[in-house]
C-alpha cells in the first residue's frame, strides 16, 4: 500500500490542476459512531437529510472492515438498519438506500483555518439579563400610565351604566352550555374512497385483516407520513403516524407498486383529526395492524 502525504504547497492558479467544485451549501446529515463491546469506534453511519429531514441517502463506513470478524460487521449493519429505520422517514416516504463503504485512513494532517470573517460560525448570542431589564421597565411605565390616567379621568356615572347595560346585554346572547358553532363531522358510513388494485398482485407484507371502519395503528417504533393523495411522493404531507397512534380507516385501499412489493394505501382519520393516505406496509416492513 503506498503512503499518504499531505501536500504542504498548493498552486491555485496552476491550469493543469484538476478542477474540483463543492455544492453550493453544506449538506444537512446526521451522523452516529459505532462502537463495539470495549468502546472501539468500528464504523460510521452518515445519513443525509432533505429539509424535512428525511433520508435522502445513507452511508455505512466501517474502519479497517478487513480487521472485524464477520458477526461484528453484521451486529454494526443491523444498528445502522435499526437507527435508520426507527428514527427517520425515507425521502420518499417509505425506504432509502443505505450503502456499505470500506473506510481507511490514509493519513492525518493539522489545519489552520482562524478565519477572522467565517460563513459557518457559532450563533451570537446575547445576554438574556439586558431582556428582562429592558422588558420590566416598559412594563412598569406602562402600570405607570395605567393608574394616572384613571385618576386623572374618573369614568362618569353615564359611562358606568352604558358599560353594565352592554355586559348584560352580551351575557344574555351568550349561547346555551352545551352547544357550539363547530360543526361535528360524523363518521361515514360508507367508504369515502372505494378500493382501486391497479391490477396488482396482493401485498406481502401489508395485514389482510386490514378493512373499512377498522381502528388500526402503526407498529411501536415505526413513522409514516400521511398524505393527500395515495403514493410516496403524490399530492402533500398532512400528518403523520408514529410509535403506536392510532386511526380509523374511512376509504380505500389503493394499492402502488413499490420496490419489491405491492404498497396498500389506505384512507384514515388520525387521533386528531387529520384525514389522508398512509401506506399499510413497505416492500420490507408491515406498518400498520389492526386493534384486536
């Protein structure tokens, strides 16, 4: 293996130099070390996000693989999976591509970068003391003016007895208790959506016993969005279902092909409130299942 050496003098203006070109803007990532039993960082687990901090992509590095033994590259693989898959949405909603890289160091080097005017630097922050002074004293002037102007300028008898007649007044157009403006909306009786296979082979992965009326739930540890319209990447995000919710199914299924197996979506209204479509299952994970 040939050594590393960090070159020490760079020529900018030099034409025959490779051009080499960044993005524009950092890309947003989040990243975990791996350690084995000893506390030896063995791999590194980058996944870089979109701006609803989804997963657009994920890399698995292992340090110096060629040293671990093959059951310690399996347990890292499955933590990289369970992060992935327990704490992130794919950018599509439903999966992203996790891949495995071979990682070893070629070498170190120590560089200097005081930059006096950088683009990426702490956040200024300021003293929360000069807020609260600053805050209390209008507040006390405020008080001030308050009490002057009610001795100064005394409400008149006639003031007094038009503002009691305008209480009892709105007091008496209050409604009754017990009613509101708000209209409920009832639960439908029929599908609200009626079911669409798209001539598509039955899941694999989503439950059967999934129906209309059902109250279903997504598996513990598990998210999905839930959308307008059926389909990882069709109409908007409105919601989302998380580690256990629950929701009733008011339409569907619409069933989508997905990577490698028939994708059920489905029509529900979530503990809040919020109707729209939510998968049923991934080509690898079952979502949603019913409330025995």
């Amino acid at each position: 293996m040939s050594t590393y050496t960090p070159s020490q003098e760079f020529d900018y203006d030099d034409p025959s130099s490779p051009l080499i070109q960044g993005t524009d803007s950092p890309l947003d990532a989040h990243c975990y070390e791996l350690s084995d039993d000893t506390g030896e960082k063995v791999a590194l687990l980058t996944l870089f996000l979109d701006a609803q901090k989804r997963v657009r992509r994920a890399e698995l590095s292992y340090y110096h693989r060629s040293q671990l033994s093959e059951a310690l590259q399996a347990a890292v693989y499955r933590e990289a999976r369970h992060i992935i898959e327990t704490r992130y949405i794919g950018s599509d909603g439903i999966s992203s591509t996790l891949q495995v890289l071979d990682s070893t160091r070629l070498g170190e080097e120590r560089i200097s970068h005081n930059n006096p005017d950088p683009l990426y630097g702490p956040e200024r922050r300021y003293p929360l003391f000069s807020f609260v002074i600053g805050y209390t004293a209008v507040v006390i002037v405020l008080i001030i003016f308050g009490l002057i102007n009610s001795f100064a300028f005394p409400a008149s008898p006639a003031d007094s007895a038009s503002k009691d007649a305008s209480t009892g007044l709105a007091e008496q157009t209050q409604p009754a208790e017990g009613l509101s403006g708000t209209a409920i909306q009832e639960e439908p009786t029929v599908p609200l959506f009626p079911p669409n296979t798209n001539g598509l082979l039955p899941s694999k992965m989503a439950d059967n016993r999934l129906a209309f009326g059902m109250t279903v739930r997504i598996r513990p540890g598990l998210r999905s969005f839930v959308r307008s319209e059926p389909g990882p990447e069709a109409g908007e995000p409105v919601g989302f279902l998380e580690d256990g919710a629950t929701a009733k199914i008011l339409g569907g299924p619409v069933w989508m092909q997905g990577r490698e197996d028939t994708i059920v979506w489905w029509y529900v209204e979530t503990e809040n409130g919020v109707r729209g479509w939510t998968p049923a299952n991934t080509s690898d994970l079952t979502l949603l299942e019913p409330i025995e």
